[in-house]
C-alpha cells in the first residue's frame, strides 16, 4: 500500500516521526565502517545509518566528468538526473526511517518552502518550521529544537563527517549543526508556479545552462541560486556544503522538490531526457544509465519515473 508524504506542518505526529527517526538513525548501525569508503581513520570505525547517506551525497558531487563546456555536471547535479537520483536517495531514506520507527505507512515529510517565501524576508528564519518543536533555529552552534549537540550525551544529534581541504571528506570530533538562516529569502510560489510551465523535462547541453523543467527546479536558471538552490543557501551552514544531508531539513527540502517534479509529471507526461542513444559524456544521466551507488544496488531514472505503488503526497500544489 502506498504511503502518502505530508506537509511537515499540517500534523504534529509525523513531525515527531520524522524527528525521532532521524535521531535514531544516527544512533543505527549497520555495520559498514569508514575502511571499505576510503575514509581515513585509525582504527577503522562504524558509520552510523543516518551518515551513510552524508558520504553517498558528498561522493554523488565528487563523480563527474567534466562537459566540453566545463560547467561541472557531476554524478547527481547539474544535469538531468538531479531528479531521480535524489527521489531514489528519498526511497532508501523513507525505508530506514520507517523500519526504526516501526511504522511502514510512515511517509517522508516535505517543507513548502515556496509557501514560506511568499512571507517577507525578515520573517522567513522565524516562521513555524524553525521552531522547538520542529526544525529547530539558525545558529554556530544550533541551540534550539531537536537536533542540539550536547557534548556528555551520547545520543543527541551530532555531525560527525564534513568537508577538509580540497572538498575531501573527512570524520571530525562530533560537534553541533551549523546553520544561518535568512542569508538569501527562498524561492516563491510565484516561480515553482512559473516553472511548472516548462514543456520540456531538460535540454541540451544538460547542464546548468540547459532550458527546460529540471533546471529551472534545480535552480540555475534564470537566476541563480533560486528555488532548490536557493533552500541551500538561506538555510546556510552545513546546508551549503556537499555534505548538506547532515542537516535534516534537507530531506524536507529534497521532497519539496520530488513533489514538484510529481506535479510537473501529472501536467506533461512521465517524460525524461536524454534517451539512452545520447553520448556516453553523459553516463550517469542517461534514461537507463545506472545512477551513482554507495552501497545499494543502482537503480536507473527510468525506475524512477513512475512510483505510484509506492507513495503519493497529500497535495501538488505548487
């Protein structure tokens, strides 16, 4: 039975779902530890559930081969498969969260950030997501809500991998999350609604210069950073670093965006490009290409066009 996926503010038991979820994969273990994931430590050491997906994202944006054009397209940005490689992240996500909670009809909450841009500015970082009893505030160190680090309790949140020098990933002395709300206002409803309209899912030269939905969505066009991008960039932080999944929002705003491109599909068609007869610069990104793994078998986008059978959302609205 499908689940469906709700708004995080509209009910108060799947926000502490979520919350309680994501606190207990970071205390879940799965038995992979940093040896066999090229990160150095001495001795080797477990990687919790929840990190696992931190390290599969950062590696996502460390696989590319660079376009003629140089514009930095890698194994899961900056190109087509942007949309399926994250909703398949989304999957393996939900799945985990469902199992630790004990509850298979859980869905992934999404924050409507475009609904919470059409706010002013000044009020954005203060708006009912960023509460206690949510997400938690903006602050070096994050000091209210959830995810606070306490340095003598073992099982409250803590970001244990980040970004050394040379974007390599490294595993640090466990320490708060980091954010700054407000250092760019999000994206509206006016431009999801604007990019809903696109007639075309991407184009060439697949990249950040492309036309097209997912580019628009991904939010290097018209103006960059907007709509997903944008997210990164006001909630700031650990959000603005490859290893941005160390913050739990981004879920929530990662699933804003498969909503989207939900909505898109039910207007223009399960559609994808490129086809799988585009040249092979583009693996990774093609219809049928496997999608960059960790430690799951890969999936294709082609996999991802159609997931009826296994969640919905309560609304498409943009």
């Amino acid at each position: 039975m499908a689940v469906v996926r709700q708004n995080i503010l509209t009910d108060a038991g799947v926000r502490k779902k979520y919350i309680d979820g994501v606190l207990a994969l970071k205390q879940d273990f799965s038995g992979v530890t940093t040896a066999p994931l090229g990160i150095p430590t001495n001795p080797p050491v477990q990687v919790s559930t929840y990190d696992l997906f931190v390290i599969w994202h950062h590696r996502s944006m460390s696989e590319f081969t660079p376009p003629a054009n140089g514009s930095g397209r890698n194994a899961a940005h900056i190109g087509p498969v942007f949309l399926p490689w994250h909703r398949w992240m989304l999957l393996l996500f939900e799945q985990h969260l469902q199992r630790v909670v004990g509850d298979a009809s859980f869905g992934l909450p999404y924050w409507d950030w475009a609904a919470d841009g059409m706010r002013p500015a000044a009020q954005q970082p203060t708006l009912p997501v960023w509460a206690a009893d949510a997400m938690g505030g903006s602050g070096n160190p994050v000091s209210t809500g959830p995810f606070v680090f306490q340095a003598n309790n073992s099982n409250s949140f803590r970001v244990t991998f980040d970004i050394g020098p040379n974007n390599q990933l490294r595993m640090v002395p466990a320490r708060s999350l980091r954010r700054a709300l407000g250092s760019s206002p999000l994206g509206t409803t006016t431009q999801t609604t604007a990019a809903l309209t696109q007639t075309i899912y991407d184009a060439d030269p697949w990249d950040g210069t492309s036309s097209g939905f997912r580019n628009r969505l991904e939010g290097w066009r018209p103006t960059p950073p907007a709509l997903h991008n944008r997210v990164h960039v006001f909630v700031g932080g650990d959000m603005g670093l490859a290893t941005s999944p160390n913050d739990p929002v981004f879920y929530l705003n990662h699933c804003n965006v498969d909503r989207l491109w939900e909505a898109w599909m039910t207007q223009h068609g399960r559609t994808y490009r490129p086809p799988q007869t585009a040249p092979a610069t583009l693996f990774r990104h093609r219809l049928t290409d496997p999608m960059f793994p960790l430690v799951a078998p890969p999936r294709t986008p082609q996999q991802m066009l159609d997931v009826a059978s296994v969640y919905s959302y309560d609304s498409l609205h943009p």
